[in-house]
C-alpha cells in the first residue's frame, strides 16, 4: 500500500508543480522525471514502489481499452483522414520506441560504467 500512496502523492505534487510553475510539460511527466532522478541519485528503487509499480504495469494494457473503442467510434467520421492518422500514429510510435531504445542503451552503458568503477 505504501507504494501505491508513494506514487499517487508524486503525481499530485508533480501535477500542482506543473500548474504552479504554469510549464507547457505534464505533471505525469514531470513526476517520471523527478522518480527516476531520486532513483539514480539513491541509486536503487524502493521495494514498495517497484511492487506497485509492477501490478500498474501488468494491468496497463487495460487503460487501452477506452483509446480502442474511441478511435473505433470516430474512424467512421474521418472521411478520408484514416491514412493520415494511421501514418502519423506509425511514426509516433517508431519514434517512441527508437527513442525508448536509446535511452536504455545510454543508461546501460552508464550502469556498467559505473560498476566497473565500483569495482575497481
């Protein structure tokens, strides 16, 4: 429980300082970014939150379910649009996901750095 409340008050903090600081960025994001920067710089993830976490993630793929029906309800209104969107969304996604790639890579190289220098 300890996890789930850890991260619930992140992102209401993180979503009153994106208010209050009135940035063009989500406090969601916000709230990621200030996680992962405690996370390094303690340089370990607290057990409750990876617990939590890990139960949010395993059910994931069920706050898709409402995107799927939306875009199922407005493709008969597009009119010609789909093609557009549907290359768009391609695109996102692969940016995303070179993105994604590359940035694990930059924190893997970080990480065995960083071991290699604790280890010697």
């Amino acid at each position: 429980m300890k996890g789930y409340v850890s991260l619930f008050a992140i992102a209401i903090a993180a979503d009153m300082a994106a208010e209050s600081l009135e940035i063009p960025v989500p406090g969601s994001i916000l709230g990621l970014v200030g996680l992962t920067g405690w996370f390094v710089a303690k340089g370990k993830i607290d057990p409750a939150i990876e617990a939590a976490s890990g139960v949010l993630l395993k059910y994931l793929a069920l706050l898709l379910v409402p995107v799927g029906v939306a875009v199922t309800d407005l493709a008969a209104g597009l009119n010609g649009e789909l093609l557009a969107m549907v290359a768009v969304s391609v695109a996102a996604m692969v940016t995303a996901l070179v993105t994604t790639v590359g940035i694990v890579k930059a924190a893997q190289r970080f990480r065995t750095k960083r071991t290699i220098a604790a280890q010697s």
